[in-house]
C-alpha cells in the first residue's frame, strides 16, 4: 500500500482550470498561479510536476494576463463560453486514456456538480486518480464523489501570495506553455499568433457556425452491465452485502440455494474468488429455518433496524477493507443503493477511495442509471434462479432435508456483539442490555423528522433573519434543541 502512496504522491498533476468560473483576482499578479497551486500540493506531500491548462473565453482575457500565465507554463485553451465546461471533461477524459495512474487531478470550476461528478464518479472507481476540486462560489455538493480536497479558490491563491516573490518569469516564455484554440483545433506557442487567431475572421466564422455541444458528454452512460473478470480480479476476494429487506427470500425458495446462486453467477463471469456473504436485516423477523439454512452454508448475519442498515453496512465494509486492499470485488443487494441518490453515496464513495471492482443486485431495476459504476449487475430473482437449471450440483446438498450444523457468525450491529451460534444469538436479541439499545435508536430515528424540520428551519432564520423586526424579541423555543454548530450551519 505505502508503495502505491509513495508512487502516487510523486506522479504527475494534471489541471484543468475554468478561468471564468474561477478567475483572477483583480490586481492579482497571474504568474501566481503556479506557485500557489503547486504549493498547495507540496503542502499535502504531492511533489509530481504540475501541468495547468486554463479555458475560457481567451478573447476577453488581457494580453499581459495571457503573457504572464505562459511564462509560468501554464498554456492557455480558448473555449466559447458556454461549453468550456464540456471541453474541459472531453479533453480530461481524453487525457485519462492516455495517462493511466498513479496521476493527480484538480479540477478548478464551479461546475462539477451533477452529470459530470456523476461521470467522473463512474469514471473514478473504474480507473482511480487522486482527485481534487477547487471553487470560487460553488462547490460541487454531490457526496458521491470522492475528492482528496475541495479548495476554495480565494484561499488557495491568497495563502501562497504572501512572501513569494514571483521568480519564473525569468526565464521567459516556459516551452511548456502552449495556446490552443479549441472551436478551430489551432494550436501555437506564441502569444502574438494567438492573438492573431483569435481576431481572425476564420476563428470568427469557426465559432459562429460549429455548433459546439455544449453538453456534457457522460462517457460511462454507454458502458455495459456485465463484464467478464479482469486477471487482477478473477481470483480476488469476493465481500457480499445483503439487504434482506429490499432483497428477501421468495416464498417456497431453499435458502440454502442462495450462496451457490451467487457463487455460480460469479464463476459465469469468470470470478472464482473466496466469496463471503453477511446479510443485514432485523433478524428477529427473519424466520429461524432461514436462518439455520443460511448459516449452514456460512451466511454470515447482521442484526440491524431499518435507520441503521445502510451506516452498519459501511461501518462493516470499511472493517473488511482494512483487512482486504484492492483488487477485490465488493457486492451490493440493495434496492436502495441502486439509486442515484441516498445512501449509495457512502458506499461509492469507499468504491472511489479504495478502487474496488463491484457489483450489483436489485429487486426492480433501476430506471436511472446507479452512480455505482459495476462490473456486473443482477436482478434478485434471476440471480436466485441461477442454481435451478445445475440442480446436480446441490444435489447432495438438498439430498438431506436435515440442515447440517451451522458454520456462518452471527452478529448484533447494535452492540456490536458476535455470537457463534443461532442459540446464542437467540438469547442475546433478548437480554435487557440489546432491548435497551434497539429503543434507544427507534427513539433517535423517530425525532430525526423533528429534528430535521428544526435544522432547515434554523437554515431559514440564517438566511433571512430572524426574529421578524415587528414582532417582540422572544427566546426562539428550538434554541434549547440543536448544538450552536448545526443552527448556523449552512450546506
Ligand atoms: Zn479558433
Ligand atoms: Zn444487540
């Protein structure tokens, strides 16, 4: 792991930078640019070399503004405005197919939020880069993105003004720096070239008539459901998270079926990984011949409420992911984690950050496509059905009726307690210490709509003003509910 941190920290950087969304500062000296991103990478020990792109409407952009930013080796891109966004991504992913990690990112716009994090995220736990935005007035809020950091861009060129003498002008115009029109795919290294390009009357007529797609193309719009097993991946370990809720048993189906299922999905697509399963539900409405089923065949069982699934779920994932570093496979059976928002968020997130491959299983299909960027995909029943049609191999399984003593754990996600049998397990869902716990979390979760309505209201009386000027000053009744931090907080 510290090999692959080490590599990655000393591998080049990338940035694509939204001068119109982030732009100079008035009386901001543009030569430091440079120097105060790269300082802000050494800062968090990224010490790779630093190529800056800046896109915008060049036209606009003053000619000792220009100068300067080139000789620091900054190149310069002219983009129309209204589609320097989708340049900007078309020419990051073009980039990332040529340049594969160990690499860094930054990403300056105001723009990332909605399809393209949504892509980038896809794109990010397919092939992962150390990633990191900065913005001026709007960050990108989308929590299924996983970036190393979210700069603001004020700060990051303000902290390293002071006390930087700006020397690279020195050495005059840097050969990295390059000028490139992209309505006309014209490219110089020289300003006066530039400009002339751009006052040009076929750079005029270039951008007038090319109607420019100024929406984002989402690359991983078009990618497939199911891929067979990369070689990294096809001996690797296999974790399983079952949402027995969103995904239960069928009526009549042997349980015992429901890992082989599994197993042999995987073993079509090439995976013949060590597979654990852990299925998460209130285990108390799970009927006992389930359980003693499951278990036989080294289902493992987690004893969650509903408000808490998908938190112990995480807390479960990130357990196994200390243990087990990439290439391994993670798999989801959730409904809910289908979607693009929720809860995925904090899975996808790990998915990102650890660069696991992963799959997919759901009741109903998704009718948007997931921000979980599979490998493969299922639907509950039809993943169920796979051990039907190769009855022989459970033959001897199922020769038996009796159920053969039971090798899966058993734990209570409450109080995070492990039992090593059904009995003891029994037992534990009913001492006075789990009873206990169990209302104290229906408890919390019950208050949470309260609570919600307090904070977005605390959210209104921040934005705009409270209390009303006519009426008499009185002690607002939710003070004694919420910490100062959450009232004032604003997301
Ligand atoms: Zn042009
Ligand atoms: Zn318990």
């Amino acid at each position: 792991m510290s090999g692959n941190d080490d590599a990655a920290k000393t591998a080049k950087i990338e940035v694509w930078w939204d001068m119109m969304d982030c732009p100079i500062p008035e009386g901001y000296d543009a030569r430091q640019v440079r120097p105060s991103i790269e300082k802000a990478f050494t800062k968090r020990g990224y010490s790779g070399p630093v190529s800056i792109t800046a896109y915008g409407d060049q036209i606009e952009t003053p000619c000792h503004v220009l100068r300067a930013l080139s000789s620091t080796g900054v190149a310069v891109a002219q983009t129309r405005s209204d589609s320097t966004r989708s340049v900007m991504y078309r020419d990051m992913v073009e980039w990332r197919g040529q340049n594969p990690p160990p690499a860094t990112i930054l990403i300056i716009s105001d723009q990332v939020e909605g399809d393209l994090s949504w892509d980038l995220a896809r794109l990010q736990q397919r092939t992962r880069y150390r990633l990191f935005l900065a913005y001026s007035m709007k960050p990108c809020s989308d929590r299924f993105l996983f970036r190393n950091a979210n700069w603001r861009w004020g700060q990051l060129l303000e902290k390293e003004e002071v006390g930087t003498p700006p020397s690279l002008v020195a050495g005059g115009l840097s050969s990295a720096a390059m000028f490139y029109c992209k309505s006309c795919n014209f490219d110089c290294q020289s300003l006066k070239k530039f400009r002339k390009h751009l006052s040009s009357y076929n750079h005029g007529m270039e951008e007038a008539i090319i109607s420019l797609d100024t929406r984002l193309v989402c690359v991983t719009k078009n990618w497939a459901r199911n891929y067979p097993a990369t070689p990294e991946h096809a001996t690797a370990k296999i974790l399983v998270l079952w949402n027995m809720k969103d995904c239960p048993i069928p009526d009549g189906y042997d349980s015992r079926r429901v890992r082989p299922s599994i197993e042999m999905a995987f073993k079509e697509l090439g995976y013949s990984g060590p597979v654990s399963i852990t299925a998460f539900a209130d285990q108390k409405e799970t009927p006992v011949h389930h359980l003693l089923a499951l278990s036989s065949t080294g289902v493992d069982f987690a004893h969650t409420l509903p408000w808490v699934e998908y938190s112990r779920m995480v807390s479960d994932f990130d357990r196994w992911a200390d243990d087990n570093p990439a290439p391994a496979t993670v798999m989801i059976i959730s409904d809910e984690l289908a979607l693009r928002k929720s809860h995925s968020s904090l899975i996808c997130r790990r998915l990102q950050k650890f660069n696991y491959n992963s799959f997919l299983a759901y009741s109903v299909r998704p009718f948007e496509m997931p921000v979980l960027a599979t490998s493969a995909e299922w639907l509950w029943e039809s993943l169920l059905a796979v051990s039907e049609t190769r009855r022989h191999i459970l033959h001897k399984c199922s020769e038996s009726e009796r159920v053969v003593a039971s090798t899966g754990m058993f734990s209570c996600k409450l109080c995070l307690c492990d039992c090593k049998s059904l009995d003891d397990f029994n037992k534990h869902l009913l001492i006075k210490e789990h009873t206990k716990e169990e209302k104290r979390i229906i408890t919390h979760s019950q208050s949470f709509p309260r609570r919600q309505r307090l904070y977005k209201i605390s959210n209104y009386h921040d934005e705009v003003g409270y209390p009303p000027k006519n009426k008499r000053k009185r002690k607002a009744p939710w003070n004694g509910f919420l910490p100062r931090s959450l009232r004032f907080t604003r997301r």
